[in-house]
C-alpha cells in the first residue's frame, strides 16, 4: 500500500509513524517546511518530500500516480479539501480523507463526498481506521485499551445467524441494529438480516472471526448514506 500524508504537524506525525511500522505500507509525507519532518520518529522509514500537497508536481513526486491513498491534514481545510479532490479527481485515488477545523463547513465536505475527520476531538486513530484493512468505520477509540466502537454490516454469511452465534466472547459485543430506518437494541435470539448494520464492541482479534460474516471494511457507502 503507497500512502501520501499532506502535512507533517503533530497529527500527520504520528500518523506517519504508525502507518510506517506496516512492512507492507510505504509511507511518503509532504510539507512546506522542511524542519517539520524533525517531528517524524526516529523508526520512521518512509519518504519525504518538500512542498504543498496542493501542489500536482509535488503530488507526483509523491507518488500519487500509485498512491492507494491520501491523508491531508495540514493546518488549513481549504488546503486539505482541496488535495482531497485533487488526489480523487484527476488522479483516482481510491481512499482519501480530510483533516476538517471549521465545523460550520460540514455540509460542504459532505455534499462533495468527501471523507473527513473533525477538529474537534481529533485522534490519530480515526484517520488509521480508514487505512487499515482490520479496521472498521469508527465511532469511539477508548484510551489505552483495545477495544473500538465500530460498524460492521452483515453480509450474505451473515444472514441468518443469531446475534449469539454471531458474538464472540471477550472479543465482540453487539449493542445495537440498524435495519433500513429501524433501529433496535437486540435480544441475543434475534436474527440477523443481510444488509443489517450492526454497531458493536469489538476487538482486533474478533476480525478474522467475523471477516466472512461482513462486508469488507472498506465497502462503506451504504454505511455512511444511512447516517446522512
């Protein structure tokens, strides 16, 4: 996986950093400021390239010809919108996401279609949820623990089972059902629907377990249409 982060403040540090312990992802991060990259740690083993990630030459020098995805989250959400459909539109980049300050611009990154992650309450691991392939659409990443409050939607193995069969112990906990526009609290005998979208308690080790049951992580635009 080839991954561009738009700016190398705090935030794109640590995203930096993580995504780079994958021996899998090549990372490559770009900032105006050459002295920024001073913030990546010293386990980081990805590129760097100096200039704006608005910049299609800097973008190219990137990698964005082969990038899998683009994480902008520099200081300014015009910037970071504007990589954003950069990277999507002219270079068919397949996953991209925005770092978003003003809140008041919700509606315009939603109506462009465009995935972000507010300031407010910023953490490092919703934007590592949209690139991981274990990973499922977040709602809360609690502190210090492993365990995440995510969305999972049953897929055609799923069909059928009952949330007990569905469950699995000390790993994976289902809260609530959203069936169309119903949304229910299960009991542990109800079956479920393909389609159904469960929002459950989940740890990393439950994903091979239920990988069959759901549709892949990535496949999230019924998902995030519904919450609309």
């Amino acid at each position: 996986m080839h991954i561009i982060i738009g700016g190398c403040g705090r935030l794109g540090a640590e995203i930096a950093d993580r995504l780079s312990e994958d021996a899998d992802t090549d990372v490559v991060v770009c900032d105006v400021d050459p002295l920024a990259f001073d913030r990546l740690g010293s386990a980081f083993n990805g590129e760097t390239v100096v200039g704006d990630c608005t910049d299609r030459d800097v973008l190219e020098q990137a990698g964005v010809h082969r990038a899998d995805g683009l994480i902008a989250v520099t200081r300014f959400d015009n910037a970071n919108l504007m990589a954003v459909e950069i990277a999507t539109h002219l270079y068919d980049v397949p996953r991209t996401i925005a770092r978003l300050f003003n809140p008041e611009r919700e509606d315009v990154y939603r109506k462009l279609g465009v995935r972000y992650v507010s300031g407010t309450g910023l953490i490092a691991k919703l934007f590592l949820n949209e690139f991981r392939d274990e990973s499922y659409p977040l709602h809360v990443a609690f502190t210090d623990t492993e365990v995440s409050i995510v969305d999972l939607e049953v897929d055609t193995r799923g069909h059928g089972m009952t949330v007990e069969e569905f469950e699995v112990d000390g790993q994976l906990r289902v809260a609530a059902v959203r069936r169309g526009t119903r949304v229910f609290i299960p009991d542990r005998t109800d079956r479920l629907e393909r389609d159904d979208v469960l929002t459950a308690a989940m740890k990393p080790a439950a994903h091979r377990r239920i990988q069959e049951l759901v549709r892949d992580p990535f496949d999230r635009e019924r998902i995030h249409m519904g919450q609309e």
